[in-house]
C-alpha cells in the first residue's frame, strides 16, 4: 500500500543549470500557534537551490520569507502520496510521489515561525503514472528488468507500456479488454470502471504490469 506522508509540502519548477525541468518540493516543520507541525507549501516562484539550507534554520527561514513572502497566503498540501521506497526498487519509471488537489489547503505566512527544512523531494516532469496496484512485497520480482511492450503508441510520445516479468504466462486476451477500455477510459460506466480495475489486478497476477507515460 501507497504510504500517505502527512506533512505540507513547497511546490516549485525548476530548471537549474543542466537539470531536467521539473518539481521540487520541500518539506518543513514550522510552529503555529505555539504547535511544532510537519507540513507540506504550494505555487513557489523560485530557482534558489534549497539544498545548502538543509541543518540551518536561520538560514532557511529567511531566503523562505524572501522568496515566498510576496504573499501572506500560501496555497499548500496537506499530503503527498509517497512512492518513494517503491520507486527506488522497482526496475520500470515510477516517480517518488505525487500530489493530489483534493489535499490542497491555505496557511498565511505571517502566521507561522520557525521554519526548517526537513527534506527536499524531487521529480521530473514527465507524466508516469503506473495503473497496476503496487506493493512494496512486489519488488520482490519488479527488481528485475521485465520485457517490454507498447500496446498503445511508440516508444517515445504518449504511450502505455506494459513491462512483462515471467515468460510462462499468457495474458494478450486481458491486455486486449484492457486497452480497449483504457481507450475510453473517461467515458467508462461504473460496471467498467470495476472491469477495468479487475483487469489491471489479473494481469498483474500473471506478473504484467502496466505503466501511462507522456513525453519524449
């Protein structure tokens, strides 16, 4: 099971020298109302590498108010979605967390004091979402490098592939139902959205698993 990390988390793009474009996030303990709370912040304008700050406070809390102070409202998450043990285990592309909208709250700045830098999250910004329930007893075989398909699209652009770890098992006929389905994922009525996941958790008993990818 996907652990929930109950924390508020700064969002921001960044682009720093050589580096991919994509989001950091960092994660802070402040104190509000004479209450020490791990929390997750969102919407930052800011390139600044914040990793200098780790273990200086002080430090921190300033370019912080610097840089996130235009407003007294911030936008933050009172959750993130941690992936981040599984993604390092497995051996297909999985991104170390993501973010829901409906975790999404405001604090005001003037509010809170002692801020501190606990961590810094990353990830890039390409889109992976893996569809097949995961858990973290799987990496027990998804360490290993499966075969790969691309049922739906190529290589590179948007595409499903499905990452195939044992040769025994014959699956086409439920990978077939299932991107049927997927093709009109948005349009599914509730008896196929049930199928659908169904599907997902059959082929993964025969140990396929299937990942959503967008970008070059």
């Amino acid at each position: 099971m996907f652990k929930l990390a109950v924390s508020l988390v700064l969002l921001f793009t960044f682009n720093l020298g050589n580096a991919a474009a994509g989001i950091w996030l960092l994660e802070i303990k402040y104190t509000q109302n004479g209450k020490s709370q791990k929390a997750f912040v969102v919407n930052a304008q800011t390139t600044e590498d914040y990793s200098n700050y780790i273990g200086n406070d002080s430090l921190f809390e300033t370019a912080f108010r610097k840089n996130f102070g235009q407003t007294d409202s911030l936008a933050i998450y009172s959750q993130i979605i941690d992936h981040e043990k599984l993604a390092k285990a497995v051996s297909f592309p999985m991104h170390p967390f993501h973010l829901s909208e409906k975790h999404i709250r405001y604090i005001h700045l003037s509010q809170i004091k002692n801020i501190s830098l606990k961590k810094i999250w990353v990830k890039n910004d390409y889109h992976i979402e893996v569809l097949s329930p995961l858990q973290y007893t799987d990496t027990l075989w998804l360490k290993k490098k499966g075969m790969i398909e691309y049922p739906i699209g190529d290589e590179v652009g948007c595409r499903l592939e499905v990452h195939k770890f044992s040769a025994k098992e014959t699956y086409k006929a439920e990978l077939k139902q299932f991107c049927d389905l997927y093709l009109r994922k948005e349009k599914l009525i509730d008896s196929e959205k049930k199928q659908y996941k169904r599907l997902l958790k059959k082929l993964k008993t025969k140990k396929i698993i299937v990942v959503e990818l967008c970008g070059c």
